[in-house]
C-alpha cells in the first residue's frame, strides 16, 4: 500500500505541474496541498467550503513568545493575519507553524502548547473511548453475565476484548499477561478507533491522528517502557552477555552492541509500521479522488470515464481501509505483546511448568 501511494502522489504531482507553474488559476485544485494539507496538523478544524469561504472551527493557540504568554483562538491568525505579533508562515523551515519576528527579521518559534487539529482530535477519542467502556461496564453492573448474554454493541466489544485478550494478549506474553493486559488492551482500542475516526471525512473525523509520527513515537515508547522497565534477569543477561562465541562478546562486544541496537529498533519499527501505513492510507484515499478534478481538465470524454473508475476504486480503498484499521491495531498490539513476552522468557517456561504441575 505504502508503494502504490507513493506513485499515486507522483503521478498526480508530474501531471498538476504545469499547470501549477503558470500559476494557480481559478477553479485549480492543488493536488499536493490537498494531500499534505489533510495528513498534516493544522490550528484549525477546517470543515467545508460555502461559497467561496472557509468553514473551520477555531481552536485555541497557547504561546510563550518573547513578550510572554498568549491565549487566543486561531481564527485572529488566519489568512495571514497578525495577533500580538504572532503569524502563522506560509512557507521556509516554520512553514505552518506560529513564529514571531526577531530583531533582525528572522522568524524565531516560539514556545507552542496549542490544541491543534491532532490534539483535539486525541482529546474526543480518548473521551470517546472511555464512554464506550464505561457504557459495557454498566451493562454488566447491572446484569449476570453467567445468565445473560450481552448484546449489541456491549456483545460486540465483549467478542472483540475476548479475542485480544486470550488469542492475543494470553498467548504472546505468558503466565504473568494479567499486568500487562489494561496497557494491551487500550492501544488496541486507542489506535483502532482513531484509525477509524481518521476514515470518516466529517467532523469530528478525518483527522491524521495514528498518522502523525509523534503520536506513534509515544505509544512506541509505552511499549519500550514496558519491556525494559519490567524485563527479567533473564532478558539483560541476553542483553549484555548473550549466547555465541566468546570471541564475539569479548574483548570487542560485537553481540552486546548488535542487542543494544535491537533493544531501540523494535520500537522504532513499531513507530515507523502503524505511522506509514496509515498516513499512505490517507494519501492514497485523497490522491485518488484528486484524479478527478485534475482529469476534469484533460477533456469531458477522459474526465468522466475517469470519474467513474476514480469512484468506484476509491469506494474499494475505503472498505479497504477499514480493514486496515483493524490489522494495524492487530499488528501493534501483536508485536508489543511478544516483545513484552520475550523480556519475561526467562520466567516463561517456569510458569509453565507451574501451570502443569497444578493442573495435574
């Protein structure tokens, strides 16, 4: 997916270039600006186009520049205007980005804490996630599940808990899964709902949350923290003193430094996996309905048949995504399940060994 996107965006690109070199024209539709304009982050919600105005919902900007702190919302600095000398630049290395004026001109960034679109977009999942738990924990408060089956949506997330719980979680991590199953089990559902808030193309979805490579660089850290914090004896043994000739652990530490290395890309493998899949995801959904409008251009004959092929390819990659969605969460969960397993190994095959000799 991550390839066909990739040349999806090249192609579309090499064939907007002329006309985006003789200038933007009326009616023109900037292919890489819709693209990146979508996955990247933004100080406000934009919603719609009505009569040739932007509909966006303002979110509030909080800065500490060199005249101190500033709280506002983001409509005072839209459309390149100007609020307490704050401005958002419209191109260089800030581009996007709120910046001041130095003394000497240059722009200088400040201090930014702001709710953009990602951060608010975090906020309404979080919160849309715990109302969903806390609506199946009612249920059963109320009612035995011995005597009663749960249906619905609270069946529906039963079957889904139950199947990353003991397929997943049980399986990967061993005799001691029970501590680590809560942190399993939220990434599981924080990444799967936001990748299917990030499908839905109103508000309060359509969001790049799982996207954005600072969102997958924590939850990789969450799981990182997880390994090492809570790794057995066992697991640092291997780490610092593996098994292999001794002439490749002393004097030169050439499989200590090999373990080091694989302790950090792990992690940065998981960042990396969930922030390209999605994102080319996004870039291809977008891409594809970009063709278009620029095929519009080419001839009525091409424009149409195009549309048509463009529609219903891109109803496909949306059913498609939805099943990305879930594999990418899948996959997340899986991988941060056994590499929490393999730090507990040493203990593994002794938990096992307890389990057998109490069922016997």
């Amino acid at each position: 997916m991550r390839w066909i996107a990739v040349i999806l965006l090249s192609v579309l690109m090499f064939i907007s270039q002329p006309a985006s070199a003789s200038g933007h024209s009326e009616g023109e539709v900037d292919v890489a600006e819709l693209i990146f304009g979508h996955i990247g982050d933004s100080y406000g919600w934009h919603i719609t186009e009505w009569n040739g105005s932007h509909v966006t919902i303002p979110l509030p900007c909080i800065v500490y520049s060199s005249t101190g702190w500033h709280v506002f919302m983001s409509s005072k600095i839209e459309h390149g205007h100007e609020y307490e000398g704050l401005f958002i630049a419209e191109e260089g290395r800030y581009a996007d980005k709120i910046v001041e004026a130095g003394p000497d001109g240059e722009l200088v960034r400040p201090f930014d804490i702001s709710i953009t679109k990602n951060v608010a977009s975090l906020m309404f999942g979080s919160l849309l996630l715990v109302v969903l738990v806390l609506s199946c924990a009612r249920w059963y408060r109320k009612h035995d599940a011995m005597e009663k089956a749960p249906g619905g949506f609270t069946g529906l997330m039963e079957m889904m808990v139950m199947m990353v719980h003991d397929d997943l979680i049980k399986d990967s991590v061993g005799p001691d899964y029970r501590k680590y199953a809560p942190y399993l089990l939220t990434a599981f559902f924080f990444i799967f709902l936001n990748n299917l808030l990030g499908i839905v193309p109103f508000f309060p979805g359509g969001a790049n949350l799982t996207g954005n490579i600072a969102v997958t660089f924590v939850l990789a850290m969450c799981t990182f923290l997880a390994v090492n914090l809570f790794a057995n004896k066992h697991y640092w043994k291997e780490i610092f003193w593996p098994d292999g000739p001794i002439f490749l652990k002393c004097p030169i530490p050439i499989l200590q430094v090999i373990e080091i290395l694989g302790m950090f890309t792990k992690p940065f493998s998981l960042m990396v996996r969930l922030f390209a899949n999605i994102m080319a995801g996004h870039a291809m959904i977008l891409g594809l309905v970009s063709v278009i409008f620029v095929a519009a251009k080419i001839g009525p004959v091409i424009g149409g048949s195009m549309t048509v092929i463009t529609m219903v390819f891109g109803v496909f990659m949306d059913c498609l995504e939805l099943l990305v969605a879930f594999i990418q969460a899948y996959v997340f969960t899986m991988l941060s399940a056994v590499f929490i397993g393999l730090s507990r190994q040493g203990g593994h095959d002794e938990g096992h060994e307890h389990v057998n000799e109490t069922t016997n």
